[in-house]
C-alpha cells in the first residue's frame, strides 16, 4: 500500500521538528508538536522557550522557516498553550 502524500509531509514535519528540539534543548526548550493538519503546524514550547519573550520569534523566523524551506511553502505555524 501506498504512502498518502499528506502521511509523507506529517512526517518530515515531524523528522524536522525533531532536529529543532535539540537545538532548543540546549538552550534550555522544547518544541512539542501539537497537530498537523495539512499545511497547519500547532507547537507548543517549553522550558526556557514557554516563557521566552522571543517564543514568537523563535516560531515564525525559526521554526516556520525552516518547515517552509524543507517542506512545503504552504506551512503555518502556530502556537498553542
């Protein structure tokens, strides 16, 4: 049985985000993932980026960028609590 492509993106979303984490741990964050549903990412931060007053910064100039360079231009990010 065939890979939908929609199931293929959920995971390079995921693949990606996974590498971010660990850039974030080191700093003390964490990203989780929330849901994926087509284009739309929710992510919530946590540690030191939850209350970072960079978080938005840190999602739209990091996280959403690099999603839309590595896998699609259709990807938004949002942030959920």
């Amino acid at each position: 049985m065939a890979t939908a492509p929609q199931d293929t993106q959920e995971k390079q979303i995921r693949d990606v985000c996974e590498q971010l984490r660990e850039r974030l741990q080191e700093d003390g964050g964490d990203l989780e993932v929330v849901s994926i549903v087509g284009p739309k990412v929710q992510v919530r931060l946590k540690g030191a980026c939850g209350c970072c007053p960079h978080a938005m910064l840190t999602l739209k100039n990091g996280v959403e960028r690099i999603l839309r360079e590595q896998v699609s231009k259709q990807i938004e990010v949002e942030r959920v609590e």
